[in-house]
C-alpha cells in the first residue's frame, strides 16, 4: 500500500496494486497545469487508487474534451489525469506520493512540445508525442 496527499494534507489517496509505468509528460498543457517543466505521472488501474480523505477538496478540469484533471482546491496540488477512452487507468501525480513508489520514469513524452530552456540530460527514450501507450 502506497500513499500520497497533495500539499496541504487536505487530500488523501491510498495506491493498492502495481504502478503499471512512469513517463515525464512536457506537453504545454502539463506544464501549465503544474507550473514546472513537466509533470511525472504513474500509471495504474483505475480501482487501485482511492481518495481515503479530503475528496469534497477535489475538482475536476477538462483541460481538452478527453482528458479530466483533479487537483486540491485549497492548495491547487495536481492529483490525477484521465483520459475518457482509458475508463480503466488512472495516472496520479508521481510528485504527491508520500511513499517511495519503487518505480522510476520510463520514458519522456511530448518532448516537441517541451520548454525551451529545458534540458533533457538523462538516458531515457524520447518521444514527439505519445510514448508506447500508457508511457
Ligand atoms: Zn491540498
Ligand atoms: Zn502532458
């Protein structure tokens, strides 16, 4: 059992299964949702992960049709991602776990978007957009 919160503790969430994989996404939409160079999300199956506290704190952000994004209202922490056509998985906040989650990032994605005075400095496969799905 794994678990996470977002800044100001409001919002709580327990991760009960495996993390399927880890990407780094520089897509401009994640790095305006998080105010950093990119966001890091794990991916898991959608009933792993449960908000154990907090939930009335959560909101919902269609930041494109497909694709819900939560966050905690009183801090602003990004929780979670969806995507409508993957109704099984969930991608949570890598940066929110309170627990080392044992797994590292696999892969950078949306790298044709990423910012320019970002410098990608470590060995892991690049992507334009999508990586290999899920990743
Ligand atoms: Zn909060
Ligand atoms: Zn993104």
């Amino acid at each position: 059992m794994l678990r996470g919160s977002c800044l100001c503790r409001a919002v709580r969430y327990e991760v009960a299964g495996a993390i399927h994989d880890v990407h780094h996404c520089h897509c401009s939409m994640c790095r305006k949702s998080h105010g950093a160079a990119f966001s890091t999300f794990a991916r898991l199956t959608a009933g792993d992960f449960r908000i154990v506290a907090g939930e009335d704190q959560v909101r919902r952000y269609r930041s494109s049709a497909p694709i819900e994004r939560t966050f905690c209202t009183t801090c602003g922490a990004r929780l979670t991602v969806r995507f409508d056509g993957m109704p099984d998985a969930v991608w949570v906040s890598l940066a929110t776990f309170d627990d080392d989650p044992g797994v590292r990032p696999d892969v950078h994605m949306f790298v044709a978007s990423k910012a320019p005075w970002v410098e990608i400095s470590d060995g892991l496969p690049q992507f334009a957009e999508y990586g290999p799905m899920g990743g």
